[in-house]
C-alpha cells in the first residue's frame, strides 16, 4: 500500500459505468457505478487511499468520484 503523500500524485480516471446502484437521491459516483472496474475499485481501495478517482459522464461531465450523483441514464455520443 503507497503512504498518503504517494497517493496524492495519482489520479484514476475512469469512465462511468452502465451499470448503477438504483438507490434513491444522491449517493457518491464511487458507490454509485457499478460495473466491473467500480467493484474493483472499491474491493482493491476501500478507504480512497491510493489514488483520487475521477469520472467522465455523459450526464455529469469531468468531476471527483466522491461527488453525489442521483440515478440516470444517458450515453455519450455523436
């Protein structure tokens, strides 16, 4: 495991995931998504100690993994 000073130089960014937890009003991305790459995450990093994770959405754009998102369906295109 990398000490707090290490993970503050990284940064994971992953897209979002079609797969998400269906549970009402806001809930962090990170818990959020839950496609493959989002369970690993939380299995491999489940205090948010090795790296700051970032998403890309369609719905939310570029933000923190930590930020409260609600429920949606969308998808980027042309």
């Amino acid at each position: 495991m990398s000490s707090p000073s290490t993970s503050t130089r990284r940064l994971l960014i992953l897209a979002c995931a079609a797969t998400k937890r269906h549970d009402p009003g806001l809930i962090p991305a990170y818990i959020r998504y839950d496609g493959p790459i989002w369970r690993t995450l939380r299995a491999t990093d489940p205090d948010g100690t090795r790296a700051r994770v970032a998403f890309l959405s369609a719905h939310y754009g570029f933000r923190d993994a930590a930020t409260p998102i609600a429920d949606y369906d969308a998808r980027l295109g042309a």
